[in-house]
C-alpha cells in the first residue's frame, strides 16, 4: 500500500501543472500593460536610456511567459537553473557586443566628413587581367557570367533589349546588337563610363569589381557589329585610366566595408544611389 501511495505521488509530480484562469489572466495583463508602456516609452527620448528600458521591459515580458505560459515556474528546479543559466550567458554576450558598439563611436566619419584612412581596412583587389581595356576571350567569358546574372532580366538573353522587365521600362534597355543610339559611345571605355555612372534607367554599377565591368564591356560589343573602334587618350582620362600602367585600371580598388556601405545608404538613400569613385590603392 505504501509502495501505491509512492508510486501515486512520483506520477502526480510529473504532471504537466494547469495554469488556473485567473493566472492567465492576470499574466497577460501584465503583458499587456508592459506593451503600452514600451510604445510610450518610444515617444519619448531618453537618449542612451532608450535602449536600457526597451531591453528590460523586454525581458520582464519574455520572463512572464517563460515562467507562466511554458511552466517554467512549475518545472524541476534543474530545468529552470539551466534555462537561467543560458540566459545569463547570452547576456553577456549580448552586452559585451553592444557595449562595444556604442563605445566605438563612428570609425568611419569624423565632424560629419568622411575620413578617407578608414578605407585602409578595406581590401585591395587588384585586377586578374593585364590591360583589361582590350579585349580577350577570357574578358568575353567573364563578361558573359556577369550578363546572365545582372543584365538578361532587362537586355534579354540576346542583348536585344527585350527582357522581361523592359516591357515597363521608358526608356527602353538598350539594344546591344544595334551599332546607332549609344549616347555615351560605344568604344570600350565609352561604355565602362557608361556602366561606372549609369544612365537613363540603368543604375550605377560602380560598386562592381572593375573586372566585372570590362567582362561586361567587351562581352556587349561582341553582341554587335565589330568595328574597331580604338579609346582615345581622353577617353582613358575620363575614367581615370593610364593605358601605359599594366595593372588593371589604377592600381586596385578598396573594397569599402559593408558597415559603412549601409551607413551611408541609411543616412542618404539617394546619394548612396550615386555614382561612388573607388578609392585607389597603393601601388
């Protein structure tokens, strides 16, 4: 009988505890209240504070529940040392990662200006191509990849300016199998010019690798008749080229970092949509 009476109580220890009405009621209240007060608390600046009381009401909130809705109160104590423990270590996670981030200040801009230096940290790519101004088969192929990824849905497969979103596009994408209509030109450098600073409806593709860019150069001129059309010397100035210098352009490009990239878009979205000068690297 004894043995019963035991076996009795171990079952009705592990079940599952029903929260009572009026708990569940006074605990979405709670909630309820906590969620006026962070929408209140959001009309008002409290400067560095805001942040601080958004997180504590958050975590007043997600405790409720844990304790309540997931019976986290009603559960064996082992259970809730573990769960609390993992909270705790994410924690501090979490407040090691913000605590740098506001104490870090803006590493990229200084008094409101841009302070070049900081693009040091950037990385240098250098071009895998010698005098990527002149075509290759090579070029050609890179071009291509880069066509069918970025260009088909305007230009169509064939470069004809007929893809599926031309249809509601005005002025239409330009016809790469034509000669006549190129408004910048059509040497090569003309159109690097082109892609590097957009045109009509086409965007800037100036945050594009410059391999990418002459790919895409000689890989269009090959869709259309081939004259011989050589860049001039101030075609090459335009764009900041020196023909005689065999290293790609320019001596590499910064990539800039994606940080201050979002930044600047988030600060201005209509200068990031500008045309944006690489930084050069050292040669």
């Amino acid at each position: 009988m004894s043995n019963n009476n035991n076996h009795h109580k171990k079952d009705s220890h592990h079940q599952h505890h029903i929260l009572t009405n009026a708990m569940a009621f006074k605990v979405w209240g709670a909630l309820i209240g906590l969620t006026f007060i962070t929408v209140a608390v959001a009309q008002i600046d409290l400067g560095a504070l805001n942040f601080a009381v958004a997180m504590l009401v958050a975590s007043i909130k997600a405790t409720l529940v844990c304790m309540f809705f997931m019976g986290l109160k009603y559960d064996h104590k082992e259970n809730t040392v573990i769960f609390t423990t993992s909270i705790i270590f994410l924690s501090i996670f979490m407040i090691l990662t913000f605590g740098d981030l506001i104490t870090r200040g803006d590493v990229y801009v200084k008094d409101g200006k841009i302070i070049p230096e900081s693009f040091t940290a950037g990385t240098v790519v250098k071009s895998k191509f010698t005098k990527p101004w002149i075509s290759t088969p090579e070029l050609i192929a890179h071009g291509k990849e880069q066509f069918q990824n970025q260009c088909v849905v305007c230009h169509g497969a064939e470069g004809k300016g007929n893809g599926a979103a031309s249809a509601g596009l005005n002025p239409k994408p330009r016809n790469f199998t034509a000669a006549e209509g190129w408004k910048n030109g059509r040497r090569p450098s003309q159109i690097f010019y082109t892609l590097s600073n957009g045109l009509g409806g086409m965007p800037s593709f100036a945050s594009a690798p410059s391999d990418d860019r002459w790919g895409l150069v000689h890989y269009v001129r090959s869709l259309g008749p081939h004259e011989n059309e050589k860049d001039t010397p101030a075609d090459f100035k335009k764009i900041g080229i020196d023909p005689d210098k065999a290293d790609g352009g320019g001596g590499g490009e910064k990539v800039i970092p994606v940080d201050f990239a979002i930044d600047q878009m988030i600060a201005d979205p209509a200068g990031a949509a500008k045309p944006v000068k690489p930084t050069k690297g050292k040669k």
